[in-house]
C-alpha cells in the first residue's frame, strides 16, 4: 500500500488500510505555570524529504465502496478488550511526544479478529482511549468506512488472529523543527497477524505522525496520522 504522503490525512488510518485488509489488495500518542502558545504552523523543513504539510487537502483519496447503511453511528462491532491491547494514554509520559506517538500507533494497528470486524474497531478505540485531539477523534468517528471484510482480513479471521506491532523511528533529513507545541515523528509500523500456529504476512507501512498540544504543561496528542 503505497499513498503519497504530501497531503496531511484527515481520513481515518482505517480507511486507507481498508485498501488492503477490507478490500483484498493486499498479500498473503510536566507541570508548571500554563503558559499559552502560538497556533500550530507548518515549520520550515530541515531537508527536502516528503514530510507532508499541515492542513493541505487531500487530492489523491482512493475510492472506497459505500456502506451498506451509511446512517449507523461509527461504534465499534464489539467492545471487548482486544487480545494484546496497547498502553493507555495515561500509562504513558504525556510530556515525551515519541512515547505517545508509539503508545497511539500501537493501539491504531492493535486489531483481533476475534473481537473486531476489522482496522475501523482500533481506530475507534484509541480515539476513545483519548490518543487523539479532540478534533482528529471528530473525524475519526465520523468517517464512513466500507463494509464488506476483504480477502485479507477473512483469511486473518480464519485463523482467529490478532496483530503484534512493531515500530521503527524511520525520520529523516527533511523533519520540521520540533516547537512548544507541535512535533512530527515518522515511524515504519509492522502490523503481523498471529494465532497459534500460524504467522501472516505482515503489513508494513511508512507513517507521519503530527502531534500538538495546546501549553506547555498539557499532554502532547496525535493531531493527523499519514500513511504512505
């Protein structure tokens, strides 16, 4: 799955993974005086790598098929605890934007098919697990995804698999300067199913992660999530 990452996504990571594991074309996240900040911006790069930019629409969007019944609300088929969930938000140091840009990663490619219909349930879990700003979460649940399960994720479900995740800090020369309150991380994230016995073919997937917090002394938060 590969999608050019110089647009910044307001579409759900699920929706984009969608491609392969819905549709089949895929193979077999310190105290102190509050102190107000800037409004986020779109720092001058340090390179001349494909960082996206803050904000720019999105052009290039794949189709997706529509729901069957586009009007249900966006909750998740089931509300179990998926077999290896991820950390929570409050698990983690809110002040250290590299843990909670893993910690949310985690939880967005944490998926079993045993509790889950498929990628759109994590999504909307680290959403309500509080990962996301407030906004990003808006977007996410709001996202209208396909309904049919592809090849990939029926041959997943067969096997009753859940997803181990791996990361890998992967930025290069071209990462915006870090500010007060806002950051950009870029990770390769190893999404491999597993059940006993069996080992899929994993997913891999270059991500941009943009977090921003509002003071200094608040929690830093996924603003925007870039598959490429």
């Amino acid at each position: 799955m590969t999608f050019s990452p110089r647009w910044a996504t307001t579409t759900s990571v699920a929706t984009v993974l969608a491609i392969g594991l819905l549709s089949g074309g895929c193979g077999s996240g310190g105290g102190g005086e509050e102190r107000a900040l800037p409004e986020p911006s779109a720092p001058q790069a340090t390179g001349t790598g494909p960082y996206p930019t803050p904000s720019a629409p999105r052009t290039d969007a794949p189709a997706l098929p529509e729901p069957t019944e586009p009007g249900e609300p966006a909750e998740p088929t089931s509300t179990a605890t998926p077999r290896g969930s991820a950390v929570r938000p409050q698990e983690v140091d809110g002040t250290d934007a590299d843990a909670v840009g893993e910690g949310a990663l985690r939880a967005l490619w944490t998926y079993d098919t045993t509790t889950d219909s498929g990628p759109r349930d994590a999504e909307l879990r680290a959403a309500e697990a509080g990962w996301l700003t407030g906004e990003y979460a808006d977007q996410v649940r709001a996202e209208r995804p396909p309904s049919v399960p592809g090849v990939q994720w029926r041959e997943w479900a067969g096997h009753r698999a859940r997803t181990t995740v791996g990361l890998k800090k992967t930025q290069d020369a071209a990462k915006p300067p870090d500010t007060g309150n806002e950051v950009w991380r870029q990770w390769t994230v190893t999404a491999t199913p597993r059940s006993e016995g069996w080992t899929g073919d994993p997913v891999v997937s270059s991500v941009y992660v943009h977090l921003t917090r509002a003071t200094t002394d608040k929690p830093w938060r996924v603003a925007e999530v870039t598959v490429r």
